[in-house]
C-alpha cells in the first residue's frame, strides 16, 4: 500500500523535506527572489500560474528525487496542478520517490499573549478529502510563538493538536508546525516551554494516532530529543526560519535526529534568468548541502 511505504520512507530514510508551500501573502517576495517583478504579472491567478511554473522547474530537475528529498510540501494550487501531464502529488510519488505534502492552515490571527494562532477554516474537512484522493501522505499547518508567555504557547500546542486530530481522522499525517521567531527576545525560554507543551500533547494522543512536528531549530542543542523519541512522533523536522543556509546547516548538523523542512534556504539561489545547467547545479548544490545537515550530525 503506497501510505505505509510513504510512513516508512518518512520514518526511516535519511534526506530532507522540501517547502514548497508558499502562499498568498508569500508569494510574491518569493516570485521577486526568483527575478519576477510584480509589475510583470496581473492578479492572482498570473501570479500563482507563474509560482507554479517555478516549482514545476524545481520538482522535474534531475536532482529533485528521494534519494535526498524525501518529501515535498505543497501549497494548494501546486496540488491541483500538473507535472509532465500527472497532477503534482502522482508526479512526485510514482516519478521521483517524493512523499506530497499540503499546507492546510489559512493564516495567522493577530498575536495575542504572545502568540499568532491559526484563523479558522471552516473548509478543512472538504480540503483533506480532496486532498487524500489526490494521494496526499500529510499536511502542514503554522503557527508563530514570539515571546516565551506560558499560557500563550499552551494555547498554540492545544490548537495544533486539535486540528492535528481532524486531519488524522481523513487517514492523513499531520505536521504540526509551531514556529518560534528567530527573533523572539526568549527564544530558548519559549523552546523550553513549546517543548513540554507538545510532550503533554503527545502524551494524550491515541496509541494509534501518529504525528510530525516542525520546529524551529532550539538554542539548546538537542533540546527536542525527548519529542524525536517518543513513540507517536514519526519524524521531528527543522525549518529555517529566517537563517541562511549555512547557518541553517550549521545549527541543525547540531541536532541529533532532526531533518530539514526548508523553504527559502531551499531555494533562494534559483533564478528564472538560469539555464536549464546553472538551474539545476544550483539546486543540486543546495540540495547536497541541506541533506549533508539532516544526515551527517556533529
């Protein structure tokens, strides 16, 4: 059955996750990375006609396969869309060995008690049905800790945890992702906390209910071990949050057990003016350097 080979790819093969999730208000500083001006398109639908032509570029290159990337995470008109005449989730699978991905949350709330937690989304069930007959493995959804407030991130980890519970009754995998801003004036307090709200969450889970988690990479060194080995815990993934690739490499290579789930730090060096060569070099060169950090640990 191809979900219990995506589980155990996800489980116990050594690479990385790709974010390819960027979103309404992502995407045109992401279009304007990749040398796309937003003066060159008009509206919605040519900007994200133009996103995913980026991301089909990165998916079809040779070097975009699982024996590195494991998985891909994908925004939802990426998953709609189509690769070499497949939809993207088939493509990814059956054509590269990469486990699809979506992100489900609908955005952030205002921050309150330090936090942003996800806006409802009242059309979730309807998207993960969708989402599964697409042959979608998981889901992703973000919040944002910005400062080290108990009560706040209690709140974030009981949110994600919920939602995480619906997603997991559609036979989907959900990553739970409750970011710590980088620049968060506690970070490590704030980590500290996160961590044992999420091992109190995990803890009340069904035996049978597994889940991810993506963290920002902690201060502490090692900090989230005791979330890498608990037993619902499928995979404990990093994103970058902010951090150039080297640092990013540099601080997760530090974190035994935890694998990349970058966006930016993924692909910030591509560009729409690159050949077909400068293109996928560059790709490969980052995808080396991100897996060498998920696998080869200090």
């Amino acid at each position: 059955m191809a979900n219990e080979k995506m589980l155990a790819q996800m489980a116990e093969k050594q690479g990385f996750i790709a974010a390819l999730d960027q979103s309404g208000g992502s995407t045109p500083g992401a279009l304007r990375q990749y040398g796309i001006a937003e003066d060159a398109y008009n509206g919605d639908a040519e900007m994200f006609k133009l996103m995913h032509e980026m991301r089909v570029r990165i998916i079809t290159a040779p070097s975009f396969t699982g024996e590195k990337v494991i998985g891909a995470i994908l925004f939802e008109a990426t998953m709609d869309g189509q690769a070499n005449g497949k939809p993207v989730p088939a493509f990814l699978w059956e054509d590269r060995g990469v486990v699809p991905f979506l992100k489900v949350d609908k955005g952030l709330e205002a921050e309150a008690d330090g936090v942003q937690l996800m806006k409802p989304n009242p059309g979730l069930d309807a998207l993960l049905e969708r989402a599964a007959k697409l042959g979608i493995f998981g889901t992703k959804m973000r919040s944002v800790i910005h400062q080290a407030d108990e009560k706040g991130i209690a709140a974030v980890a009981k949110q994600q945890f919920e939602v995480g519970a619906q997603i997991i009754g559609h036979g989907l995998v959900p990553i739970l992702e409750p970011e710590v801003s980088i620049k968060s004036p506690d970070k490590k307090g704030a980590e500290k906390i996160l961590r044992d709200e999420l091992l109190k969450g995990l803890d009340a889970l069904p035996e049978s209910s597994q889940v991810m988690i993506k963290l920002t990479i902690p201060d502490e060194t090692d900090l989230y071990l005791p979330l890498i080995e608990h037993p619902r815990v499928v995979r404990v993934v990093a994103l970058s949050g902010g951090y150039s690739r080297s640092d990013a490499c540099k601080r997760l290579a530090e974190n035994h057990g935890m694998i990349a789930s970058f966006s930016r730090a993924l692909i910030n060096e591509l560009k729409k003016s690159m050949s077909d060569e400068e293109f996928n070099k560059t790709l490969a060169d980052s995808i080396d350097e991100i897996y060498g950090a998920s696998v080869e640990k200090v």
